[in-house]
C-alpha cells in the first residue's frame, strides 16, 4: 500500500521532522516540501499543491501541512472539490497549529495588532519579512506595512537563545516590543497525529 504523502510549508520542516521522530512516524509517511515563500504570496499556494499533487496517483491520501495560511478560504474549496483523499491542519494560520487553536484565538484576540513571528520566520526575518516585503530597499515603507501593529509575539517551539535574538533583532527593526510565548511541539504533534489517523497511520 502507498505510504500518505505529508506535502506541507517548507517553514514547517523542522518542526514536522521534529514531531514525526517522535511518534517514529517517518517511516510510515513521504514527507514533502513546497517553499516557505508561499508564505508570503498565498494566492500561489493551492496552484503549487496542485501541480505537485498531479505527479501522484489519485487514490494517494495527503494530509497538507497548512492551515488556511491567508488562501481566504480557497484550500478548503480546492481540498471539498478534489477526488482525492486531502485534509488540512486546524486553523487560519501555522500559528494556530502551534500554539493550540484556542491560545491563538486569546493572543489574537487581546490584542489585535499582533505581528506573530514563529521559530523559523524569526530566523528568516531578513529574507522573508524584510527583503520579502522590499524593505531591504525601501525601509521608508515600514510604517506603511507594520503602522497598525502593536506588538511582536514570537511563538517559539524550541526556546532557543538564537531565536529568541533573532525576533528581539525583529522587533527592534519594526520598532514594536516583543513578547514571548513557548509553545513546544506538542499540539503540532496532535494536529498532524490527528490528520493521519484517518489515513490508517
């Protein structure tokens, strides 16, 4: 039998490695990546799974490693319109499979204007916020992007002094203060447990 294929954020390799260890799960599963970019240009994310999803036989089961990740509801329409076997992680953003659904919606709640950074956007800030955004070129725009925000929240797995440097370094750059908020692995790991139980793993 076809082993299900997990296809999800190029951002999210480290963790999901991470929690299918384990569970001793990556044997059971194929493990593949679309880039962590889509993260910024969601309107291309249901078109890269597609057109990676057409190299696979049909009655393949796939558990996407995105949440909604700001397609507006469009991964939900492609995923109930497809043949194929498909399911999602909980929630509108990574950051809701990470922090727990419930403790996303209170962080977000309380405080509207709260730019998330995880462990992996808070290495990658320079490439995937800052250049991503054109602020490597024009920094003058950043009160345009980030005016609104009052806050940084990073939503860290690991709790490492190198992330925790990266998103200070952040959120000195956006001229916000930052909060810290340890999340672990494990309700990632409950998402993805959860997505794969239907599938027979």
């Amino acid at each position: 039998m076809t082993r299900p294929l997990v296809l999800a954020c190029g951002a999210l390799a480290r963790e999901l490695r991470a929690v299918l260890e384990v569970d001793d799960l990556s044997d059971s599963v194929e493990v593949d990546y679309l880039p962590a970019p889509l993260h910024n240009r969601p309107e291309g994310i249901v078109p890269a799974i597609e057109e990676r999803l057409s190299e696979e036989p049909i009655e393949r089961t796939v558990l996407l490693g995105y949440a909604d990740c700001g397609t507006g509801g469009l991964l939900d329409a492609w995923i109930d319109s497809t043949p194929r076997e498909v399911r999602r992680l909980p929630g509108a953003h990574c950051y809701a499979f990470l922090s727990g659904v419930d403790d996303f919606d209170r962080l977000h709640s309380e405080e509207l204007g709260t730019f998330f950074l995880t462990d992996f956007l808070a290495r990658h800030f320079d490439a995937l916020v800052w250049s991503g955004l054109g602020l490597d070129r024009h920094p003058e725009l950043r009160d345009m992007y980030f005016g609104a925000y009052t806050r940084v929240v990073l939503l860290t797995q690991g709790d490492e002094a190198d992330v925790r440097e990266a998103a200070a370094a952040a959120a000195d750059r956006l001229a916000l203060p930052l909060e810290i908020v340890v999340t672990g692995r494990d309700h990632l790991r409950e998402a993805v447990a959860v997505g794969l139980s239907g599938a027979g793993v």
